[in-house]
C-alpha cells in the first residue's frame, strides 16, 4: 500500500494514476496513517506551504523515521 501525502497539492491525481496502474494507495493525513503504507509519495506544491502543513500536522518526525525506516528494511 502507497500513502499520498494528502495534505495540500493536487495529491488526488497522485492517487488516480496509482490506481490506473494498480497500485493501491490511501491518503496520509495523520503519523499513525504511516505505520499501514510501504511508501509515501510527497505530490508536489508550494514547498513552504507543504513544510508548514507537516509541522503543522506533527508529520515531520514520523516522516523521517518513515523514511529511516524503509531504507533500512531493503
């Protein structure tokens, strides 16, 4: 499963082109939302506008470790 990070930006077309190549996808609004994916694609945007928004949100430690985590389990 493949988390959009559904924040800001246009992270729908993100999630209809990963279902018109199969790939399922959810939404990531929320850290916990992080332990249910296997990859988070970040749409892109206005970058200080989405850097607030994970702030914001108390994303942006959880999205480290996410990503800390994935490159190590490969």
């Amino acid at each position: 499963m493949i988390g959009v990070l559904a924040l800001q930006g246009n992270f729908t077309k993100h999630i209809e082109l990963l279902k018109r190549l199969g790939i399922s996808s959810t939404e990531v609004r929320y850290p916990d939302q992080l332990n249910n994916i296997d990859g988070l694609v970040l749409p892109g945007g206005e970058s200080s506008v989405i850097s607030d928004s994970i702030v914001r949100n108390d994303l942006l430690q959880p999205i480290i470790e996410f990503s800390r985590f994935n490159k190590k389990s490969k």
